[in-house]
C-alpha cells in the first residue's frame, strides 16, 4: 500500500509542476503571487476560494484519478475567467486534452472578464453528474455487456449486466491517464490511455472471498494488445477452480478434487454442450426451435437418404424438451470428443488433452512449492514469468535440468474458469490461469436485455427486448442481497458527495 501511494504522490507532484507551468500568468493577472502559486495544494485552495467552491473539492485531489477532473475544472474556470468561455474555446479545451490552457497562459492578450453566472445552474448539474458517475464506474459498480455465448444459458448474448468492484476486494486503478468511461480503446483502435504512467497493483480487503461456483469477471491473462493488467480485455466465466484444488475433465463431466461437480442449485442443468440430432424422413424444424426455446445455435451437418444430422448447443433439460417435443428423433446425445483426440490450442500443449477429456491439474496456491521438471515446464512457465521472473523458456529448460533444488513457490493464487457453454467458451482450458490480480468483480444484476442479430448486431431495427430478464439478479450469485448491499451504498455515497460537493 505505501508504494501504491507513493506512485500517487509522485503522480501528484508532477500534476502540480504541469499545473504551474501553464497557470502562472493566469494567477499573476488575479493576483496571487509567485510564492503562493508554487506551495501545493495552496494553489488549489486559492482558486477554490476564487471561484466560490466548497473547500471538500480539495478532496478529489488525493483519489487516484479524480486529480485530473479537479484540475480539469478549475482550467475551465480559468478560461471564463478570462473571456474564453465560448463553445469554440471549450471544445478546443478537450479536443486538445486541456492543453489549450497553455495557449492561452503564454498569449500576450490576455485580460480579465467577469464570469456570468447561469441561472439554471446547468453547468454544475452536468460537472456533478459527471464527477460521481466516475467515482462510481471506477470504484463500486461498473456496467458490461455480454459479447459471446460463452455463458449460455446462464447469461445470454445482449445481456447487459452491473458488476460490483468491491465484492472480491477493491482493485485500485493502475493507469491513472486515460479517458474517463472507457476502457482500453477508443473505436476499437486507438489506445484510451498512457501507459507511460503505471502504479502498483494494490487491492483491499474483499466483503466475501471468490467462491466455487462464482461468476467472475476479470482480465484476461493472455491479452498480447494491453500489458497493463486494468486494460486487458474482460472476460466472464464460472470459477470452478479455487487455489490448491486438483480438477479434472473425464468424458465432458468435470471432476473436482476427486468428486464429480455437484449440482448447484438449479444451474446444473443450465450449462450448455454441443448436441448431434438425427431425424429421419422429416427435417427438424429449426424456426420453431429458435423462436420458441431461445436457442441460437443451430446447425444441420449432413443429409443422407432421407435422414438429417443436426448439431446443436443445448442445455441437458433442453434437450429433454426437444425430445419429447419432435416424434421423428431418432436420437439425441452429447457430442464427447474421444479420450485419443488432441486439440492442439489446448493448455497446456503437448499433453494430449481435449475440452472432454483434461487434467489431473493442480491449481496453484500462493506460498505452494512446485518441483519443476521438463514435464511440467508448460504448465507453470507463463506463472513464472507473469510474477517477475523474466527469462526464455529455451534457457530456463537447461536451467531445470542442471540444478538440484530447483523449486519455485508460488507468489499469487490462482483460479480456474470456465464458461457455462462448455463446447463452446475459451477458458482456462485453453489458456490457462486466472491470477488474483486480474480479478476485476462479481456480476449482480441484469438491468437490460437485448436480443439482437449476432452477425449484425447493430441492426437496432432487429432488436427484441427480452422483459424477462431486465432488471433481474442473477441467478446463484447471492445477488439480492448484493443489490441491496451496494444500492444502499451508492446512495449513501450520492448524499454524502452532494451535501460536501455539491451544495455551496
């Protein structure tokens, strides 16, 4: 925690610096002397009084990012101050990222003007909607949407869903330069932040630990496009893995220290496999299927004399409706890959496992000591180096083999997800584990639900709302008391951020 603090102070300091290098003609011409203008924080009283603002704005100086909303309006204050209050001026402001602020420091015409008031007080409805909307995208709930159908049918594609940040512990935020509400692109092509600028990663003490059977989102470990842990892209999916246990994947059935996943609750049946269907003389009716049961994946795979091959994501009680609804079902079965086949992205390679077929596997537990061998070496060589021990793999086989005690301990826990569409989810099955720094929240409501078109889904023409499942919790997750838990805390922190901030 010092360090991370630290890191802020620094940040804060050189906040400062740029502060004084393009304010102080505008101070001189309000008057504050040189000396003053220097002493920081100070400065930033000064200018508070100057402009009639409640003194606990000074506040948002020491949490990490806010620093740069408060000097940001008082830049703005400052142009008004100075007759450049036009839309123009402004909206030069933040096309430039406030460096506008210094053209106008260093321009020779530069006078005072008296700032005119506005009734409606419009401004500061919008700064202060704004400002909390941050604190709270940032620090306590923020919004997400499902992309995939990795989690069907628990969470579907078009669900948009609300994510608590302080259930599993508060991460705090590791790039303090970016652009507010985004997370690692602009468009899908632009970085949104700087990574020049990096703090230490620091997280809180969680309300409740990560437990089996969680859903989660977190970062994803393998992002080659964002080092920086709070910018990798997130990801959604099921723990079923914690610290130091041993699973294993035996004819599609997951198996958890030695015991076959139990069923919890009713979200048993709602975990997705890939079906094969065969019908004979008449097709299977694939509109119906889509329309009435909410089931998208659907393929026919092959036509041969009269008899019709269908593969198809089902859960196991929708493939009992689906058997008992269509009389010319010859069968339906779960499509298990056979124990010999190999997928080769699987994790880690070279050991001859499949989605179906995987493990024994030990999650690693922080403080664990792991005997490393070239057998093993795939399996704990992206931890290895992930926790700061930088070196290629072709020079760490000869470094196993040619020392004794060649044991590592483990310096963080690790988890292991998988996506509730088993035969279809990219999960640790394939890439590996989950650290406990990319740990990014706990899913808790769906405030909207939108089917739309997967191949076009901006076809907003094609949207259908799903009523069902707006503004519900999800399912398994504790989330009402979750709902209440951090609603009730919003709204503490709303009256407390007005009565302080707000009102003058």
């Amino acid at each position: 925690m010092f360090q991370y603090f630290l890191f802020s102070s620094i940040f804060l300091c050189f906040e400062h610096f740029i502060h004084v290098l393009g304010t102080w003609r505008l101070y001189k011409k309000l008057g504050i002397d040189y000396y003053r203008l220097i002493i920081p924080i100070y400065n930033i009283i000064l200018l508070l009084k100057i402009y009639k603002r409640s003194i606990w704005w000074l506040f948002l100086l020491f949490i990490p990012l806010t620093s740069i909303f408060l000097f940001g309006i008082l830049w703005i204050d400052l142009l008004k101050n100075f007759g450049k209050n036009s839309k123009k001026n402004i909206i030069l402001f933040f096309l430039t990222l406030g460096g506008y602020i210094f053209y106008i420091n260093y321009s020779k015409n530069i006078e005072l003007s008296k700032i005119k008031k506005s009734k409606s007080d419009i401004e500061s409805n919008i700064l202060f909607a704004m400002i909390f909307s941050f604190l709270i995208h940032t620090y306590i709930l923020q919004p997400f949407v499902i992309p995939t159908s990795s989690m069907e049918g628990t969470l579907l594609v078009g669900d948009f869903i609300l994510v608590s940040k302080i259930h599993y512990g508060l991460r705090m935020p590791i790039t303090p330069i970016s652009i507010p509400f985004t997370h690692n692109t602009i468009f899908g092509k632009w970085k949104s932040y700087i990574s020049i600028f990096k703090w230490p990663y620091l997280r809180f003490s969680p309300i409740q630990p990560i437990r089996r059977n969680d859903i989660v989102v977190f970062n994803y470990p393998k992002d080659s496009n964002h080092k920086i842990i709070d910018r990798k892209e997130n990801y959604i999916k099921r723990c079923v893995g914690l610290p130091g246990d041993i699973i294993y994947i035996k004819n599609g059935d997951l198996f958890i220290n030695y015991q076959k996943e139990k069923s919890y609750k009713k979200n048993i049946l709602e975990k997705q496999h890939i079906y094969l269907i065969k019908t004979k003389n008449i097709p299977l009716n694939i509109e119906f299927i889509k329309e009435n049961m909410n089931i998208e994946e659907v393929e026919m795979i092959l036509e041969k004399n009269d008899e019709y091959f269908y593969q198809i994501m089902l859960t196991e009680k929708k493939a009992i409706q689906i058997k008992n609804l269509f009389d010319n079902i010859i069968f339906i079965k779960k499509y298990i890959l056979p124990i010999y086949f190999q997928e080769n992205s699987i994790f880690p390679n070279n050991f001859g496992w499949n989605r179906d077929f995987f493990g024994p596997l030990l999650i690693p537990k922080k403080g664990d000591l792991i005997k490393l061998n070239s057998n093993n070496i795939n399996i704990y060589y992206d931890i290895i180096v992930s926790e700061g021990n930088n070196i290629e793999k072709k020079y760490f086989y000869f470094f196993i083999n040619n020392k004794k005690n060649n044991f590592y301990k483990i310096k963080k826990n690790y988890y292991f997800m998988m996506g509730d569409n088993r035969h279809n989810s990219s999960d640790s099955r394939y890439w590996g584990f989950v650290p406990e720094d990319h740990i990014v929240g706990k899913p808790i409501f769906i405030w909207m639900s939108i089917d739309w078109d997967r191949e076009n889904p901006l076809n907003f023409f094609n949207w259908k709302f799903r009523w069902n499942r707006t503004m519900t919790t999800i399912y398994g997750q504790n989330s009402y008391l979750s709902f209440f838990f951090i609603f009730s805390f919003i709204y503490f922190f709303y009256l407390l951020f007005y009565f302080f901030f707000y009102k003058k």
